[in-house]
C-alpha cells in the first residue's frame, strides 16, 4: 500500500477570494507602503495600501467601461514593476480572469497566448511590446484594446494608456455607484483567477487554469511555514508572469508587506540600499554571488584571502550542523562568533542583506555546498518546490527545519504521495482546475482518482522532506538500455565555478556526454595568462542574472585548445567518479555561446529546453559521437 505523505494541519480557513483578501489589506494596512520603486530620475517613490487601492480601484472600473464583463480574459505583457500588480489586482476585481505573458517572449508566442485565451484587452508595458502586439493584432480578431503602462505617442481609439483607463474609471465610478463593488464581491472563490500558461519545455504552451481559492489557499498554507508581518520589505525582481514571484507579491500584501520592484541589473545597487527583510531568487543568483565573492577574494592579499578561506571552511561545518538538525559544538561556535566579527559580518553588510530574515531558492536545485555556505554566513535560504499547475509552492522547508538537499515536506493542508515509478502525485486547494481548452491534457494531468501528476521523479525521507531526482520526461535511454539522470550530473558539473551550464546527452546512445557552458570570463583570463590567440572581435558582452555585465559569446576556435580542453576534462573525470561507469561523462564539448531565453534555449524560469539545445549543436554532439 502507497505511504501518503501529508502537511502540517491546516485548521480552520475562511474560504475567500483574492479580491476579498486585497480589500481587508488595505483597509487594515491602509498607511503602511505597499510598493516602493525607482524613477527614473533614480529617487525612490512609495505608495501605500490605502493609495494603491485607489489606483486599482479606477483602473479596474476603466476596465470595466470598456466592456470587460465577468469572466472575460486580460493580458498582461510587462516586466515585473508595480503597474504590472495594480492591473492584476484591477483584472481580478473586474471579475475577469488575469493572462500572464513572458516579457522575453517573442511575437508569435504572445500571439499564441493571446488567441488561445481569448483575451479581449492586452496590456503592454512600452513601445517595443506594443509594436509585438501590433506585428500579430490582425491575427488576432478577439482583442478589442490594447493599454500601455508607458506613453507611447500611438495612442488612439484602440491603444490607450493606463492614466486614460484610469480618468475613465474614474467617470465610470461617479456615474455607476456602488457597481464596483457589486462587482468585486461578486466573484466566488472558485471562480477562475488566473490562466498561467507552461513554458512549453515538452509541447506546446498550456494555459494552466488557477482559481482565486488555488492562490488563496497557498498564500495561508505558506504562511504558516515561512515568517511574514506587516512592514516586511520585500525585493521583487523576478517575473511576475511567473506564479513563483506572483504568490510572493500576493502573500505580502496579505501579511502587509512593502514590495520593492526592482531588475536583475539593478540588483547591486538596490540590495544595500533597501536591505530587504525577504526576497525570492533562482539557484544561479547565488552561485554568481559566491563566484564573485570568491573572485575578489582571490584577488586580495594573502592574509585575506586565507582568512576568507578559514572562515568559509567554518560558515560550512556550522551550515552542515543547521542542516543535519544537530547542535553546534562550543568550540565551534567561538570559531563561528569569531568569523562572523571578521568576515561574514561585512560580507552581509557590503551585499545589503543585514536585516535579512529569509530568501526562498526555487526553479532549479542549489548546491548542497553553497547552502551550507550561506547558512553559516548567516543568509537563511529557504529551499522549495512547486509547479504552474501548483500554483507556485506545494512544498517547502520549514525555516525552522531546513534540510539542504531537499525541498521541504508537502505544504499544510495537502497530500503527496509515490507513485510506483516513483513520480510525485498530489492533492490539495493548490492544484489547478486543468489546462484551458485541453481537456485530453487535464485527463492526463491527473489519476483516475484525482492526484495531479507532477512528472517529475524523487522520494521523502525520513522527516518527509522530499528529495528531487529528475523529471521523467528527461530521463536518459542509452542504446544498451540503461537509463540515467541527467539532472543530478549537471548540477554536480555547475558546481564547479568554471561552469555556468551543462546539458548532458545521451539517449539512444552507447555512452554520455555533455555540452558545457564554460565560464566565458575565466577563458579570457586563462588565454592572457598562456599566450593563447583568438579572435576578440568575436567576444560579445551581456547581462548575467544578477545584473552585471558578463561575457556570452565567444570565439569557437579557443574553445578547441588543447589547454582549455583538459581543465574542462580534469572538472569532468572529478565529477565521474560520483557516478556508476554507464553515467559517466565519456566526451565533452564547450559552447561557444550562452543559453538564452530569447533563443528559445531556456524557459523564462531558466528551464534548459533540451530539443531546441540539441539541435542547434548537433554537428558538436554528432564530433563528440564519431
């Protein structure tokens, strides 16, 4: 008989919409500062409850005099910024359901989205979304208006801008009282709130279904694991697209919270700046954080640099000890207090994280090193899992209990359990109503008894932590009927910082191999120091996920050199020796350029999307295969 894993008892919850939930916010929190952002002379502006409200509020009854109607589908195309969570909440208190699109996505895609939905307005956040929009709008019969967040100078009967739909709202408000109202309280928490549509890494994009109880019910059930109240400020810079960042937003302004928008490229400078209570980030943010720590490090003198070195080894044993649930020895805690006063203290400082209480990791595994590492400096990374049709969390570590490696028990109120292949299956509030228009999918999505099929592959342990494998769908089948796990290899390769990405290859295959994105950065270096050629013209420069500016592209003909080769092999045959002979990595191949999620080669969630990856290399995987 199958073992059912459940979550801490919920108790009793009020059952309610998210409207409701956002008027009892600010009608409780109505002076605190809900969202604070920069503008762009770079002063930092703030709004509070009571003011945001207002803005929703006539932004929503513009809406609504455009001919939204209960049930109706919006779009919205913007990055992440505070008029992105002011139209969410105009939307659903409209009683119309919100679309989320990608910002990176290109034109066809968004045309897709919008089509599939039916949505009948879009909002765009500038000029260069709305010409996306305008590249596909004759395709596109059901969408009646476009309103843009910045002014655009196009604006006429069709596209209008946000402070237009707002003065409309407004005269809409004085002429139609009490309707606004009439209509917000109308809405019932099983009423569909949200299509989030999947990043398409196995299949076309699915418009996954969430109601306002789906996100309702994990904001209350997230709540009662991580810490949260009024006046926490949090830093929002990933997507709101994203049900990841978007459930963050929405449980900080039911706890009262102040969301400060920010970018990746702003990070730097925001961070010691605004010295965030909570924010939220993806594994790679803290990898280049530690990369570039010990960059620096490395450069300093040598007395830093081994103190640094003998503090790290320190902020690990202790990380170890949180991990593990054990005491910390006394002697060690000295060392640690000692490290704390020389190091670790002006490492959270110079980062603006002094006042930090928690950060959440998702989206991809973080190593168990560098979550040793951050919790013994004194940074609490909360690390969980979850999926769109989860509506973000459906398990996460208890602050209290965190277990580097694992991603937390089932969240409370809900059920999880094993199926015979080992695939994680779960019940609860949280799971979706099925994928829109796809009801062959939504049977497949599910059980003949109702547990939602996760795909992906894991087991609990002995606290009912649960430890994640591999997704199914991405399991290897080697020629001679082995299967392997990709996963796991790949994340044991990126643990070394000359490797920024690796995509591991094998099925239908004798043997594995892998496509490694080398650190670009540390080549140029390793090419002044040995005196090795290239063509320069060929370097090109971009943004990494943390804002900095990094290397993306390179000169193919450096990465065929022969030195370069055999430290990459060297980091290769240190990973294989983790593995059984028939998972080992036989040969290698180093790209010449970055991921991206504006070639299709990542997800927005920097998901690999490993058809598109393969194929662009083939020639590599065809030399690595001869």
């Amino acid at each position: 008989m199958t073992t059912i894993v459940k979550g801490e008892p919920l108790g009793e919850v009020t059952k309610e919409s998210l409207n409701k939930m956002f008027w009892d916010a600010v009608e409780r929190y109505s002076n605190l500062p809900v969202v604070m952002y920069r503008t762009e002379s770079g002063t930092i502006n703030s709004i509070t409850y009571k003011e945001f409200g207002e803005e929703v509020r006539y932004l929503s009854q513009g809406l609504i005099s455009l001919g939204i109607e209960k049930g109706d589908k919006v779009s919205i195309l913007a990055d992440t910024r505070y008029e992105w969570g002011a139209f969410d909440f105009a939307i659903l208190t409209a009683g119309a359901v919100t679309v989320t699109i990608y910002p990176t996505l290109a034109a066809s895609s968004a045309q897709y989205i919008i089509a599939n939905s039916d949505s009948k307005i879009v909002i765009v956040e500038n000029e260069e979304q709305l010409e996306k929009i305008l590249q596909v709008k004759e395709e596109l019969p059901e969408l009646k208006y476009i309103v843009t967040i910045e002014k655009t100078g196009k604006e006429n009967d069709h596209i209008i801008n946000m402070k237009d739909v707002a003065k409309m709202g407004k005269e809409f408000g004085k002429e139609n009282p009490g309707k606004y109202e009439e209509i917000w309280q109308s809405v019932d928490p099983d009423d569909l709130c949200s299509l989030v549509y999947t990043s398409g890494t196995t299949g076309i994009p699915k418009g996954t279904m969430i109601t306002h109880w789906n996100f309702r019910f994990n904001i209350i059930s997230a709540i009662k694991i991580i810490y949260f109240e009024p006046g926490f400020v949090g830093l929002d810079f990933l997507p709101l697209a994203h049900v990841y960042m978007r459930l963050v937003f929405l449980a900080s302004i039911d706890a009262g919270g102040t969301n400060f928008f920010s970018h990746p490229q702003l990070l730097a400078e925001d961070l010691p700046e605004i010295r965030p209570h909570v924010f939220v980030s993806v594994p790679r943010l803290f990898e280049r954080v530690y990369n570039r720590v010990v960059d620096q490090m490395e450069e300093s003198s040598k007395l830093k640099k081994t103190l640094f070195y003998w503090a790290s080894n320190i902020a690990r044993e202790v990380g170890r000890h949180h991990g593990q649930g054990k005491r910390i020895p006394r002697r060690l805690k000295r060392k640690h207090k000692l490290a704390d006063k020389l190091v670790f203290k002006r490492i959270r400082d110079r980062m603006g994280v002094d006042r930090l209480v928690w950060t959440c990791s998702a989206g991809s595994a973080l190593s168990k090193d560098l979550a040793y590492f951050f919790s013994g400096i004194g940074i609490v990374i909360v690390e969980g899992y979850g999926m769109t049709e989860t509506s973000a969390p459906s398990n996460l570590n208890p602050i209290h209990r965190i277990k580097p490696g694992t991603v937390g028990p089932p969240l409370p109120g809900t059920m999880q359990k094993l199926d015979e292949d080992g695939e994680l299956l779960i019940k609860g509030d949280n799971v979706m109503q099925g994928y829109y228009k796809m009801p062959e999918e939504t049977k497949e999505a599910f059980t003949e008894d109702g547990w939602l099929r996760t795909g992906d592959i894991g087991y609990f342990d002995e606290d009912n932590h649960f430890v994640f494998k591999e997704r199914k769908k991405h399991i290897l089948v080697l020629s001679t009927g082995k299967n392997v796990a990709p996963l796991p290899i790949e994340e044991e390769l990126k643990k070394d910082r000359l490797i920024d990405d690796a995509v591991v290859i094998g099925d239908d295959q004798k043997f594995v191999t892998a496509l490694i994105q080398p650190s670009y950065d540390y080549l140029v270096d390793f090419a002044k120091k040995h005196n090795i050629s290239y063509d320069e013209k060929k370097t090109e420069y971009g943004e990494g996920q943390s804002g900095d500016k990094i290397i993306v592209k390179m000169d193919p003909k450096l990465l065929k050199n022969e030195k370069i080769h055999e430290v990459y092999q060297e980091i290769v045959d240190r990973v294989n020796k983790n593995y059984d002979d028939f998972e080992q990595v036989k040969r290698l191949a180093l790209m010449p350029e970055a991921l991206s999620v504006e070639r299709g080669e990542l997800t927005p969630t920097l998901k690999v999307k490993r058809s598109v990856i393969t194929n662009k290399y083939a020639d590599l995987i065809n030399e690595m295969y001869q």
